[in-house]
C-alpha cells in the first residue's frame, strides 16, 4: 500500500494491483478511523466517509494533483512503484 501523501492527519495511498473492485480509478484516503474510496475523475466518493472538512482538503488535493494522481494509478495497477505528491500546503 504506497502512500503517495500525507497532509493535516490525511494519508493518501493507492494498493498496488487495485482495478478490480471499484472498476474506475480511484485512491484511498484515511484520517483517524475513517477512510474513504475516491475516484480519481471525478472525485465522487465510491465508498466510506470522512469527516466534512477532511473530504474538503482531499477535494482540493485532488484537483491540484489529478494529472500525478491518475499518472500513479497507471503505475499501481500495474505494480509499478508511485511518485510520492506534494502535500496540501
């Protein structure tokens, strides 16, 4: 499970191999006992939660960082090491 972010108590990780379940490129996210599924396109949550403001700094990660995200998607399904991302700042 490489982690490709970290940000206010966020991890942001994708397992490798991972095309099967939901069928669309996604990420997982978790902060504290919460975790999330996100799609990478479009951002919709595929399953879990996160608190209201987390899922808001994950919503901003994501639309600076969609190219390199989806860029370790490719990478992860194909169990190819990821690129670390830059966090939110």
């Amino acid at each position: 499970m490489p982690i490709l972010s970290m940000f206010y108590g966020v991890v942001v990780y994708m397992y490798f191999y991972d095309s099967q379940e939901h069928h669309a490129p996604h990420f997982h996210a978790e902060y504290a006992e919460f975790t999330a599924v996100i799609a990478i396109e479009s951002g919709d949550v595929l399953e879990g939660d996160l608190p209201r403001n987390k899922m808001k700094l994950v919503q901003a990660w994501l639309e600076i960082h969609r190219d390199e995200i989806m860029a370790d998607w490719s990478l992860a399904v194909r169990g190819l090491p990821v690129q670390k991302i830059k966090p939110l700042e």
